[in-house]
C-alpha cells in the first residue's frame, strides 16, 4: 500500500499529507513512510454547522471526514451537550459533555470514524494498546462490523469493567506494567496479516475527536457566545491536536475572527509533557519519561509521550496556549464542586481543575469564553 486516497462526498479527492515533509505516502496505522511523520487530510472549505435537531455528527460535518462511502459508517454519534457551565469574574466556562456517549468518554466518536476508514482500506484484524476507554469503544463498535476484529494490549491494573462488554471480536492480552509497556507489545507481537492501529497516528481517531470541538464552537456561537480559550486533559494529546483541525475548519470559528488558545492539561503525578514544555521554554530539550506513572486519572496515566508531544506542542504554541498541571487535592475539588451538574470523571476532572488553576493566576483575565472538554463520564 502506498498512496492512500479518500473521497467527499461530492466525489473531490480529499488529500492525505503528511504535516512534516509532505509526503503522499503512508502506512494503514497513519504513519508517513518517507519520514515516520504524522499524516493529515485537507479538505475544501465548508460552511457546515450543527442545527438543532442534527442527530449524526458525522452526517452534519461528512464534508470534513476522511471517508469514502456513506454506507460504510454504521455508528451515528448523536451531538452531546454544551452547557454553560459556571462564570469565574464574568468569564463564561463552556463544557462539552462527552461523558453522556454510549460507552461513556469521547472515545466513541473516535472508533466511529476509525473503523469505516479499516473497512476501506481493506483491514481485516488490527492491534492496539489502551488504558481501557478505547477498548470499551472499540468492543462497542466492533458488533456493527462483522468483518473486523481486533487484539488489544492492557495493563494487568485496568479494572474489567473498564473494558466495556466483552466480545468474541475482540481478543484482550493482560500486560505486566504500564500502557507504554502494553504499546511496547503490541507493536512488537504484530502478526502476519494484522495491521497496527496506529494510535495517536491513527488520522480516524483525530478526525473523529475534532467532531466534538465543531459541534461545541456551534453551539456556543448559537447561544450569542464565542471561545477564545480551550482545555483538555491529554495523555498522547491526541484531543489537542483534534481541537485544532476543528478550529481551523470550524465557519463558527471563522466568524469569531481568531482561533482559540489550546492549553493541555495534565495530573502533576504523571505530567512528562508539562515539564517537557516548561523545559522547552527554558531554552533547553529535556525529555523525561514518568517511569511509574500515577494519579486519580488512570485514562491519561502516559508515562512516554513523546512520539506525539512534537505535535501537541506545536497545536499548543501556535495557537498561543500551553500547558498546565494540577495536584490530586485540586482534581478533587473539581469532582466535588460540579459531579452533582454533569457526569464528570477523573480525566475531565483534571481539566476542569486547570480551568480554576488558570483563573487563579490570572490566565483568563479578559478572556470572552472557555471551553473545557470533559471527556468521559464517572469511571472514565
């Protein structure tokens, strides 16, 4: 396999280039095969908007998917939730309620894009590692696709429950140590006639995520608001990168006139990207991976990001946002405060808690709107 093409749904060839050298040609899991780069689609400009009543996010934004065939998608991803939340000195605070999806976290919209792009692309079995949300989506998803099945590498310390329903299309191998560790053998136990699902590189995963950041952008512009500030909980940062493709192809955003800040949220027990950027900023390339990674939020627990943290940094920076990290005291606080107004979990927590942090020091002074992901719901 070499030049892999996707088609709209006007029939115009949607390009898959790679962001680093250009490239045309990649591999099934997303990879450029010139350079081992991250692979992206460019697409026409859209003036797609979510309506009220919309019931398919991906039906509304198809203009900006990568996939081929209608018939190919199987799962319809309803839009979730955008609450006004809370206001800090005025500051409006947005939430985007992932957690209200089927399997409970925002990872549903990610396989729901993921896995029409296997079919056409003639995959049959891939592999992949997760801290569990992904593979409860995964099982879910897989029961509309037949023809495809898949093996999925897990920490010994993930919880069954957080694997979701099991099923006979998806083979689950227990792991001694961490999700870097699960990553590490699920590249290297590939088998003939397996493909690897590439992860953060995977372009159906990140063109699935961004689907939550247009419909919150819409959301908000039809409630007279705007965003100039976004927040995330990240682990390979994969929901950062997503936020800006939304941004640069939201006609919401377009009519704010500027795109917002992306800051990237973080658990201070396992905050290796964090202290990666602070480094940055210091002026040297420290890179410290967490050796044994812990905190209250096991789904971002990443020790070893640092085949992605180019690019999160890179969507962090450009955008003029950054990083941030909060004590499990202050995560706490967070659950606390709001648990009881939305289904919040440890991961959504975390971000919730850096949107009080950053008030605190005065990040969102003069700020016109904050959007903050929540990402799943209690247990995720």
């Amino acid at each position: 396999m070499s030049t892999i093409e996707a088609q709209g749904r006007t029939g115009t060839a949607v390009r898959l280039v790679c962001v680093d050298c250009g490239s045309t040609d990649q591999d099934l899991s997303g990879r450029c095969r010139a350079c081992n780069g991250l692979v992206d689609a460019t697409y026409p400009q859209t003036t797609a908007v979510l309506q009220p009543g919309d019931a398919d996010a991906l039906e509304t934004y198809w203009e900006l998917l990568p996939i081929g065939d209608r018939a190919s998608c199987r799962i319809a991803i309803e839009p979730t939730p955008t609450i006004l939340l809370t206001e800090l000195d005025g500051v409006p605070i947005w939430a985007k309620m992932e957690g209200v999806l089927p399997t409970g976290s925002t990872k549903d919209r990610l396989i729901a894009v993921s896995l029409p792009l296997m079919v056409e692309r003639g995959i049959e079995r891939f592999v992949f590692s997760s801290t569990g949300n992904t593979a409860a989506a995964y099982a879910w998803g897989l029961q509309r696709y037949p023809e495809l099945s898949a093996r999925v590498y897990v920490s010994e310390d993930v919880p069954v429950a957080q694997l979701g329903d099991p099923t006979p299309q998806m083979e689950i191998v227990r792991v001694q140590g961490d999700y870097v560790e699960a990553g590490n053998r699920s590249r290297s136990e590939l088998r003939p006639g397996e493909a690897s699902e590439g992860g953060f590189f995977n372009l159906g995963r990140r063109e699935g995520a961004k689907l939550a950041y247009l419909e919150a952008f819409d959301d908000v512009a039809r409630a007279g608001g705007r965003v100039d500030t976004v927040v995330q909980a990240v682990a390979s940062g994969l929901g950062i990168v997503a936020a800006a493709r939304a941004a640069g192809q939201s006609a919401a955003v377009r009519t704010w006139g500027r795109s917002p800040r992306l800051f990237c949220a973080q658990q201070t027990s396992c905050s290796p990207m964090v202290k990666a950027y602070r480094a940055a900023l210091s002026g040297t390339n420290d890179r410290v991976a967490e050796k044994e990674p812990a905190g209250l939020a096991a789904a971002i627990l990443l020790g070893d990001p640092f085949s992605s943290f180019d690019y999160v940094a890179r969507a962090a920076r450009e955008s003029e946002g950054g990083f941030v990290d909060v004590t499990s005291s202050e995560i706490a606080a967070a659950l606390q405060r709001h648990r009881r107004e939305v289904p919040l979990g440890d991961s959504a927590a975390v971000a919730l808690a850096s949107v009080y942090r950053m008030w605190e020091q005065g990040d969102l002074r003069g700020s016109e709107g904050v959007l903050v992901a929540l990402t799943g719901g209690p247990g995720r």
